[in-house]
C-alpha cells in the first residue's frame, strides 16, 4: 500500500456528509445547499450542440495530447485573456489538455515532485484539499505557507525560510483563491517566481476562478500575463491549471488544460500517457466551441455578480466586504464554524461548509475555525434568503459567542 494513503484526512464534504446526518431535519427536501461550489447556471447551447454533433466520435480513441484544433483554441484563448502575444505561446509546446483541474493538479505532483532529494510540496492554508492528498501520495510532505487573514488568507512568501524553500520541489498558488477571492498581484509573483530561480522548484497557479470577478475592467492577473509582462520567456518553472467548470459551469464535462514551461510539460506529457487521461474526443469537440465563445461566460459572470453584490447590502452594518474574485463568501463569524454548520441547518434549513474542513492546524490554529464557506451559486433571490438568514442568525445578538 502506498503509505500516504495512511496520511489522507477525510475529504471536506464527507465530513459534511457526517456532521449533517447528526442534525436532526424534518424535512430533507428543502434544504438549501450552499456548500459546495457546483454552478447553476445553464448548460451553454453551444456547448450541448457540440458533444451531439460529435457524439459518433466515441468510436475512436483519443490522444493524450489532445486535438491540434483544441490545443489551438486554448492557446487563443489564452492570448485573448492574458493579453499574450500569440508567437509567445505554442498549442503544441505549451498547452496540454486535461481531464479538469482536480485531475491535473493530483497528477503534476505524483509526476513532478522530487520527493528523493526534497521533503516538501508547499501549498496556502485554507486550501484545496487536491493539494495536500497529492503531496502525501507522491511521498512529499505538506508545508502550509503562511496566510494571514490580512492577505485574504492568500500566501505571504517573505514570510517562509529559506531553510524551507531549499527542500520544496513544488509550489501549488491558487488565484482568485478558494475559498476567500484574494488574487495575487505583481509583487507576489515576482517574489515567488526569484525563490523558484533560486532554488530550483516549480510554481503551479490554480486559476480556475479566473473568469469570475466583480470589476469587468480588471480582470485577475493570471501567472503567465505576469511571465509575458516581466519578460520570463518560455515560462520557465511556471505551469497555469484552469478548467470550463467555473468559467463555463459545465463541471460535468470534466475539461481542462496545463499550460507554461514546455520543459516540464513534456515530462507531465509522458506520465500521462502511462496514467490514461486522454480527453474524450467528443469533450474535446465541446470544450473547443467553449473556449472559443465569450458570451456565455460573460453571462455567468454576470449572475455571479448579482449574487456576489447582495453581500455589502445586507451586512452593510458589520463591514463585511465583497470578495475580489470567485463565488464564495468566506465569512467569519461570532462562533465555532461547525456549531453554526449545525444551527444553521437544523433551524434554517441552510448548508454551508466549516471553514475548519478547508484548513489544517498549525501551531495549535486552524486558520479556518470561525469561518464558513457560503457558495453564492444558486439563483438571486435564494441567495438573499440565505444570507438574511445567516446575518439574523449570527449578526443580530441571536447568537453569542
């Protein structure tokens, strides 16, 4: 047995799957679940229209690569985004595609992580739990990096030794970060990409919340504009993971790319071919006509936004801000995270996630005690009830801590 197995805690929503059937309900069927981040949005024509018009491709076999049509199409959209000029990034050099970001995100630590002469795969803390069970079953260990909630509870990299850094082989970032919408900016990636040059390791950015943001001028800065703008050419140590589940709310489709450094794509490329994960062609076809369609996205966009813009109007006495990017209210409250899961449950009817699930306790805290996640997916007016219902609940004097 793979010993990290050992090492792996329970996945969040198990854990929510147990501490829910303790609350006694009365009736299951009307419970809103803001708990997990699944879009509501509606399945994009074009994107149906194409997995029917390609549904006799099932017939063939797929190539790990991926389609020259499909590579071509994310590279553009790439170039589009993160305003790259086209020479700069080659579909076939530096574009992969994957089987959705959860795929690519485990799968680049158990290929990429030099486990034989470095301990550590370092990742922020509240995270995505993909980073920490990929760490442990590629033989690494976790380092939590220092997020202080004056950040967003994104990375402060000064802050981490360079005892540290010398035994990291993998950075995994996550901007707009989940679960609190912080984006890292200028400083934080040249700082981070000057401790990759020094001591060798390789950066991996989770943007799969880029296309999710309140300010429609200034959309987040992603990791390889900020390559392309300071000059990194070839994207050296630098690999981009973003998916069409949140951009395009088809998380069923499971379609995403690795893009950056062609150096270690083609050594992600060879343990992929081993691992199976070729992309279906007729999701291939699908995700072509998504990446190359803005419309739909910008329509999500929108209806996120709306949700997104109940906050400040409904706390507008307790000085709780709308988060920069992303679709979760990271919201810290007056008690204990999954005593206020319970309560809000039993006497609400409302499901949301503890921030405890989405962190690890180190030096006796867990950054996400008193936080809960809210997903502000579901259609506006069962968003306002839901965030009426949690300022009555923990914000009116209800509720002591």
């Amino acid at each position: 047995m793979n010993p990290g197995l050992d090492k792996l805690q329970d996945y969040p929503f198990e854990r929510l799957q147990n501490l829910k059937s303790k609350v006694p309900l009365k009736d299951h069927s009307s419970i809103i679940d803001l708990s997990i981040g699944e879009p509501k949005t509606e399945l994009p024509e074009l994107i149906q229209h194409a997995l029917m018009e390609s549904s006799d491709q099932i017939s063939f076999y797929p190539s790990t690569r991926g389609t020259d049509a499909l590579r071509q199409s994310i590279a553009s959209w790439l170039c589009r985004r993160f305003q790259i000029p086209e020479d700069k990034l080659s579909p076939d050099e530096n574009i992969l595609p994957v089987n959705g970001t959860r795929e690519a995100l485990f799968g680049i630590s158990q290929a990429l992580a030099d486990t034989k002469n470095r301990k550590y795969v370092a990742l922020p803390n509240p995270f995505y739990q993909i980073y920490e069970g990929a760490a442990f079953l590629a033989g690494a260990q976790p380092f939590f990096m220092p997020c202080p909630e004056s950040r967003g509870f994104s990375p402060n990299f000064e802050l981490i030794e360079p005892s540290i850094w010398m035994e990291t082989s993998l950075v995994y970032v996550c901007s707009p970060n989940n679960p609190s919408g912080s984006i890292l900016n200028p400083a934080d990636y040249e700082y981070l990409l000057k401790m990759a040059d020094i001591y060798n390791f390789i950066v991996v950015a989770d943007e799969c919340y880029s296309e999710i943001y309140q300010d429609e001028s200034n959309p987040p800065l992603g990791l390889l504009e900020w390559c392309d703008r300071s000059g990194r050419d070839g994207y050296d140590k630098c690999l981009v993971v973003n998916s069409l589940s949140k951009r395009s709310g088809v998380p069923g489709l499971r379609s995403g790319f690795v893009a950056g450094d062609k150096k270690i794509l083609e050594k992600y490329f060879r343990y992929r071919t081993y691992q199976g994960g070729a992309m279906s062609l007729q999701v291939q076809a699908a995700s072509l006509a998504a990446w190359a369609d803005e419309e739909h996205v910008v329509k999500n966009r929108f209806h996120y936004r709306k949700n997104m813009g109940l906050i400040e109007g409904i706390f507008d006495d307790k000085k709780i801000k709308t988060p920069e990017a992303g679709f979760f209210l990271w919201l810290e409250l007056p008690i204990d995270d999954i005593d206020a899961t319970s309560l809000l449950l039993q006497r609400g009817g409302i499901l949301v996630l503890p921030g405890q699930f989405l962190a690890r306790e180190i030096n006796g805290i867990n950054p996400g005690s008193n936080y809960i996640r809210v997903a502000l997916v579901n259609d506006m007016e069962v968003c306002r009830k839901a965030l009426m219902t949690i300022k009555e609940f923990f914000f009116s004097g209800e509720v002591q801590s």
